[in-house]
C-alpha cells in the first residue's frame, strides 16, 4: 500500500494484519481522491473507521490543512500510529482512539463552536452495515453541525449494499462503483431545517 500522490507521493504504508481492517485500495483511492481534488486544498479532513490511515494521509499528501483520525481497534491504531512516525507527520493531525459514534457524540457537543470538517470519509467493515446507518445517521442529523458549509461526506461499501438516498440532512449526490466496492457521495441539505 502506498500514497498515490502530492507530498507523500510513493512513501509506502503499513496495513494491520488479518481480515479484521480492509484497506482502501490503491486504485479506489485514486478514484476517491480524483473526484476530491478541487476540495482538499487547505481542507479539514475527517477519517472515520481510519484503520491505517492510508485515506487521511492521502488528503495531507494531497494539501489538506488537517486530519483527524477515528479508531478504536488497537491493531489497526498500532499502524496508524507507526504510518505516522515512518511519515515523520509532526503536525496537521489528531488520532482520535474511541468509536466513531461516541466521536461524533462529543464532537457534536464541545460547544457553541466545534471543530468543523469540509470532508468527512467513512469506512467501516463492510459486515457492519448497521454503522453506516447509525453514523451517516449521526452526520445527518444529531452531528451534523461538525460539517462545514457545502460539506462532503465519502461512504465506501460493498457494490451490493444499497445505502440510503438521505440520512437527515444528508442527500446522495453521486454513486461510484469499482470492482466489488463502490464510493457514495453525500452533501448536506442546506434547505433542511437546522442547517
């Protein structure tokens, strides 16, 4: 696994072993980062499910401002932890070792001004399909004041699993298949009440 391009371009990253973290590969970060480009530059970037990390570090080699990490599996927070040291990323980031709803929960909450995210990217185990719901759920509603105006929330999937048009504020503005996996692009409804 490597970084496809910008800063990093090449530097070679390390992925937990096992079946438990299932890196964004190559080839569909390429994709990913293709439709991104006119949005990274000086973006704040928010990974959910980061497991190594190879997605956010794509946004900081691609001139993201910053990236905040999300996991809570010790294996894959291991990696990440060492992708960042073997980068030599001293600033610009936050690893964040929690779950993603109790992240947004507080991040929700941390007062009349929380951080704000111009790009949010999820990718939980494709088998707990009850996370996209639960935090697309989340970014659409009960956190959705994290998201920056015209905000860009990045679901990644299985190709066979249909998520939902909406999830509260948030309405499916493209789909992108590739392989087996496909990218569904979400953007908050500005006309929806609350935003």
């Amino acid at each position: 696994m490597r970084i496809i391009a910008g800063t990093y371009r090449s530097r070679v990253l390390a992925a937990p072993r096992g079946l438990d973290t299932r890196p964004t590969s190559d080839r569909l970060r390429e994709t990913l980062f293709n439709v991104l480009a006119p949005r990274i530059a000086n973006a704040a970037f928010l990974d959910l499910y980061a497991g190594s990390g190879a997605v956010g570090f794509e946004a900081l080699s691609r001139g993201a401002a910053s990236v905040t990490f999300v996991e809570q599996a010790p294996s894959a927070l291991k990696v990440l932890r060492a992708n960042l040291e073997r980068l030599g990323i001293e600033s610009g980031t936050r690893v964040r070792a929690e779950s993603v709803a109790a992240f947004l929960r507080a991040a929700a909450n941390a007062g009349p001004k929380p951080e704000r995210y111009e790009v949010v990217f999820l990718d939980p185990p494709y088998d707990k399909t009850e996370e996209y719901t639960a935090t697309l759920g989340l970014l659409g509603g009960a956190a959705r004041k994290i998201l920056a105006p015209g905000a860009l929330v990045v679901a990644e999937h299985r190709r066979k699993q249909a998520l939902e048009q909406t999830y509260g504020n948030l309405k499916r503005t493209r789909l992108l298949e590739q392989g087996d996996a496909a990218l569904s692009f979400f953007v908050a409804d500005t006309a929806a009440p609350g935003i």
